[in-house]
C-alpha cells in the first residue's frame, strides 16, 4: 500500500502555513473523489510525511481530526481506514449544542419542522417502491405501538428517516438521523406531559397516514402540504412544553 502513496494525492509538498490544515485537506480530496475509498487502508504516518514533506507529529494530527469527524477509523498497531460515512460525528455535535435546554430543544423542533416538509415533497417525488415498502412498515409498527410510548418514539423516528431516505440526498438524512437523539428527548418530554387516550394517538396517526399515502401516490403537493399539518398541529403541544421560540432567545449563550 505504501509503494502506492504518491499516486494518491496531489503533487507537491505541502505547503509551510498551516501544515495540519493543508495534510487534512489532502486526505479529505482523497477520500472525497475515490482514491481512498470505504475500507482502504492509509499508507503509513512516515510515508505521508515523506509525500507531504512534514513531520509525523503533523500527520497524525490530521488523521485525529478526521477520526474526530468519524471518518478514518484508528485503532493501535493496526492501519488507519476509511470508515462509511454515518451520522454519528453529527448526533454527538447536536446533542452537545442542544444538551437540555428548553430553548434548545425547542429549536430543534423548529429545525426539524424546517427540514421535514420539503424532504416530504423529494420523498413523493424520487420514491421508489422499496422506499415506500420501508416507510409502510414504519407506519404499520406505529400502528400496532399505539399507547406504547418508547416503541411508538422509536416507529415514529423510524418513519421519518423513512421519509429522509425515499428523498434520496444522501446530507438531509445524514442530518435527519443527526438529530435523532434530540428528537427523542423532545418526544419523550412530549409524552410525559400525562396520559395520552386513545383518541389522542388515533388523531397522530391519522396525520402521520396522510404524510404517506401522498408519497405512496407521488403526489409532492399534497405530501409537503400534510407534512406541514402535521407539524402544525403539534404546536400547541410544543408551545405548552417549551414555550415558543422567539427571535434573539439564543443571545448571551445557552440556556
């Protein structure tokens, strides 16, 4: 793999400023156009220096901030690989800057609201019959969940990823799946407001099954349209959680 190096990157040594930035900007070309795909392996931390004419120290200080990002995989004595790219990195990220502030998680919901409906249209129009399969059957584990609440959260999230994944762009459901952890403290804090009757979750439901027979029929009007009534008609709830989100509340840090 070492013998290999040199065809990987651009030529050239890297240049004095900045030297961790410029060795991380020639790993991430690398990975990002193919040379370096999933699985492969990094030549070693001196054959890297002696290509970029730098120390190890910088070297390795590159392939720990994008370890860092989760996209290199390190491990002690073995080599440093290429990871699939998931959402994990982005799951820690948001639940730091969120951690459980009132005024956070309720512009979680916010960002969430702003995402969900045009991802609600792609997914009507890109569908194709394997999306809508996953997405029935995130539907149907709703149904049979009803008044169970971590199994209900847990069909629900799923239905929504669903509806991030039938879009096909490949960002928006890396960051749907992002904020999956905040998500399910909000829809847990949601339903420990007190006991939900059955009308209740019949009524949920009933919005979340006219978000997919729109996508089931393709039909991107009427699928953005029931994604924003569903979202609408959690408001109140939200608000009596959170309170609303007003502009400016984030001033001064986090609350």
């Amino acid at each position: 793999m070492d013998a290999h190096a040199d065809t990987l990157f651009a030529a050239g040594p890297i240049a004095p400023k900045r030297l961790t930035d410029g060795v991380l900007a020639a790993l991430s070309a690398a990975i990002l156009d193919g040379r370096l795909p999933e699985g492969r392996s990094l030549p070693s931390e001196a054959r890297l220096a002696e290509r970029f004419g730098v120390s190890k120290q910088v070297v390795r200080e590159a392939i720990r901030s994008l370890a860092g990002l989760g996209v290199l995989e390190v491990f002690p004595g073995r080599a440093t690989r290429v990871r699939p790219l998931d959402a994990e990195p982005l799951s820690r990220f948001w639940r730091f800057a969120v951690g459980d502030s009132r005024t956070a998680l309720a512009e979680a919901v916010e960002l969430r609201r702003l995402i969900e409906p045009p991802l609600a249209r792609l997914a009507a129009a890109r569908a194709d019959d394997a999306d809508k399969a996953q997405l029935r059957a995130a539907y149907q584990r709703m149904q049979a969940a009803l008044g169970d609440v971590p199994k209900w959260i847990e069909a629900d999230l799923d239905f929504h990823e669903a509806i991030a994944r039938a879009a096909h762009n490949r960002l928006a459901l890396l960051q749907v799946r992002g904020l999956r952890p905040v998500i399910t403290l909000v829809m847990e804090r949601f339903n420990s407001r007190g006991p939900r009757g059955p009308a209740a979750w019949r009524t949920t439901l009933r919005r979340h099954a006219r978000v997919l027979a729109a996508i089931e029929h393709s039909d991107e009007d009427a699928a953005q349209t029931a994604m924003l009534a569903h979202f609408a008609a959690a408001e109140t709830a939200i608000a009596e959680l959170f309170g609303p989100v007003s502009p400016g509340t984030q001033k001064g840090g986090r609350r």
